[in-house]
C-alpha cells in the first residue's frame, strides 16, 4: 500500500503550488515542472487520491475477454479488481473480496462458470451473485441476496475497459467527444486485439504519459526506427479537450503506404497517426494498419507498471505484419524505457531543472496533462482554455 509515506505537509504545499503557477502560464511560456513532481512518493498519494482514484482508469481491452467467463485480477491502489464476462455478456468490474471474511475469491486469468473462494467456498456466478454459502443457513443474520460481490463503476469506450473506484466520475465519454471526432474514420472499435504483454519500468508514471504524448523527441530517440515514420517536424498538435491531449504523428512521403487502409479515411488520415492520451493512464498511437496502446499505472513515485497491447484490422495475432508490428514497438519502447530511466535518476540529482517546452506542436501535449493536473488538484484555469 502506498499510503504508509506520509511526508512533511511544506513538500505536498509546494508541489501544490507549483503546479498552480505552471498552469497559470500562458502556453508561449510553457515550463517543465520540477523534479518533485516525479520523484515525491507523498504527492503521488496525493495523485491517488485526488486523481486517480476519481478517474476513469483504464484496466484493459475487451479482447482480454471475448467469452462469457473469462475473467481477469487485478490490484488497483489497495482495491482488488475481478473484471469479468458475465453469461449474458456484460462486462463487469467486482471486487475481488470475497464477502464473508475477505479472501480473494479468484486468481490470475481464466475462465469460469462460478468463482468459489477456496477458504471456506463461497460461491459465486459470474455476475457476482452469492450462489453457495455451507451451513451459513443456519445463521438467522445471514442473508444470501444480500451478499455479492460490490460493483465498481465501469465503462467501455473504444474497446478499451475503464473503472472508477469513487464512483462518481461524469461519464468517460462525455470527455473524449472532440477526439471521437477526429478518431472515427479509423473505427478504432472494430479492431482486434493481436497483442499483449506486460512490463516495468523505472520511472515516475507522468514522465511515461509524456513521454508517449509528444513527437519532440521521435527523431532523436528513435532514429532508426519511428523517425523514418514519423519525423518530429512533421508533428502536428490537435486541439485537445477536457479528458484527452493529442497530436497527428504525420508520415514521412517517402514511407511507404501503411495498408490496408480503411475505405472512410481521408487523404490526411491515410497519412498519419493520431496519437491521443485518455487522462490520465492510456495512452494510443493509431496507425492506419496497427493501434498500439499503453495502459498505465504507478507503483511509486519511481515506478510504473504497463500493459501494453496492440491492435489490428484482422484478427490475426500470428501472422508475419502482425508479429513484424509487434517487433517494432518492443524496438522503441527499449529505446523510451532507456531514456526515461535516465531522466528518473537525473531527477535526483541537485543540477536538475526542468526546462522550457518546445513548441506546440512538439511538447503542447505535456503541457495540456500539466493542466490537467491542475485542473484535477483544484487548481483554476484562465476561461476558455478548455473547448
Ligand atoms: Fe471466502 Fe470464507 S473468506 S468463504
């Protein structure tokens, strides 16, 4: 539990106050935030609890659960998450805790007609029904219909699966229309899922966020492998909206054309990639041909866990493009993980201060999460910075 760090009150104030004063900038202006930020293991407690916890957070994609029964765990800032298929199809997000004295009442992956807790097996149905309970008849306190598996708040949006602990976020997407608007022509919806791994890295979660948001660094980091995709002079920023931050990652001319291409897009949308964030935790690069996707969550200030997946037109995990696909993402993921490690340990050091952003085009995507951040903290923005 990341509860256990609690820090003098000054270092949460600062940060507080940082913040407010970064957001208050005008966008020419804009200014990297400071080491803190990245490294303060009470401001991310802070985060949890004033952000994360009252999101929309992304836990994975429905193609993790195609069928009735299959079911996956998850550990979400101390809750423990049963998502599930139910037998009628609905997706549901329960909570892992069994309701009698607490064990978990399933594990890992699978699928299952009934989940039975394995201390004293109490069972229950896929949509979280308590259906077996031995000798607790017996027990005039006991009442059977009155002891499922709670329910978290969950949503479906794109194929990708969203849960808010508190419960009472407005709805993701009433958030993300103005992005539907430049996403739909890919129908991001009717791709499959083709790919999913997991992995660490040794980095605060927002530095990955921003990472993944902006286009500054594609042709430096990823010489040989994005750059002669999409080459950083060719980054375009979207104007973003109350729930996301995006740009276009254009195609250089000369790359050859990524099909097949969709019968709805346009000649601009045939040639490039929207890259957009849903705050605050996925993160989505949508090719013509492959979407790859980061869902992310902290596991410390220093720490971030990733699910990272992709998807495709055809469901065909197996075949050469995909697989080729799959091996140019791992290519450029090794080259942000080693370069977001070092900046994690540079945060550290006393020479560090964050500089300026570059450009709109370039860096206005971190810019847009800083206000985000702000927003979330409680911090006031200028009228008319969010369409
Ligand atoms: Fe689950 Fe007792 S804790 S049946």
């Amino acid at each position: 539990m990341l509860d256990k760090h609690v820090a003098p009150l000054s270092e949460i104030e600062r940060l507080h106050s940082e913040l407010a004063d970064r957001a208050a900038l005008a966008d020419e202006d804009a200014w990297a935030m400071p080491a803190e930020y990245y490294t303060s293991e009470a401001f991310l407690q802070v985060e949890i609890n004033d952000v994360l916890r009252r999101d929309w957070m992304c836990i994975g994609h429905i193609g993790e659960l195609r069928t009735p029964g299959d079911f996956f765990t998850t550990e979400l800032f101390g809750e423990q998450l049963l998502t599930v298929r139910d037998t009628d199809g609905v997706i549901r997000v329960l909570s892992n805790v069994c309701r009698h004295r607490g064990n978990r009442v399933a594990e890992g992956s699978g699928n299952a007609k009934k989940f039975i807790c394995q201390y004293h097996t109490w069972t229950y149905d896929t949509a979280g029904a308590l259906k077996v309970a031995p000798h607790m008849k017996k027990r005039r306190v006991f009442d059977q219909s009155k002891c499922g598996l709670p329910e978290f708040a969950s949503e479906v949006w794109m194929g990708w699966l969203f849960v808010n602990l508190e419960g009472n976020a407005i709805s993701l997407a009433s958030r993300v229309g103005g992005l539907e608007v430049v996403i739909e022509n890919y129908h991001q919806d009717q791709r499959h899922l083709v790919h999913m791994e997991e992995d660490v890295w040794d980095c605060n979660w927002k530095a990955l966020f921003e990472n993944f948001m902006e286009g500054y660094h594609l042709s430096a980091t990823h010489l040989n492998t994005l750059h002669p995709i999409t080459p950083t002079k060719l980054c375009q920023k979207m104007v973003s909206g109350e729930g996301w931050t995006g740009y276009h990652a254009c195609y250089d001319p000369d790359y050859p054309p990524r099909e097949p291409f969709h019968p709805d897009l346009t000649e601009f949308e045939r040639n490039n990639s929207p890259m957009y964030g849903v705050y605050p935790n996925l993160m989505v690069g949508m090719g013509t041909d492959f979407t790859l996707f980061m869902i992310i969550r902290p596991d410390g200030a220093d720490k971030v866990r990733i699910r990272w997946g992709v998807t495709g037109q055809d469901d065909t995990p197996e075949s050469e493009t995909t697989q080729n696909y799959v091996s140019l993402c791992r290519s450029f993921n090794i080259e942000d993980k080693e370069k977001l490690e070092i900046l994690q340990q540079a945060l550290q050091t006393r020479t560090y201060q964050g500089g300026p952003l570059a450009p709109d085009d370039f860096e206005g995507t971190i810019w847009d999460f800083i206000q985000y951040m702000a927003r979330k903290m409680g911090h006031v923005q200028s009228p008319g910075k969010i369409p």
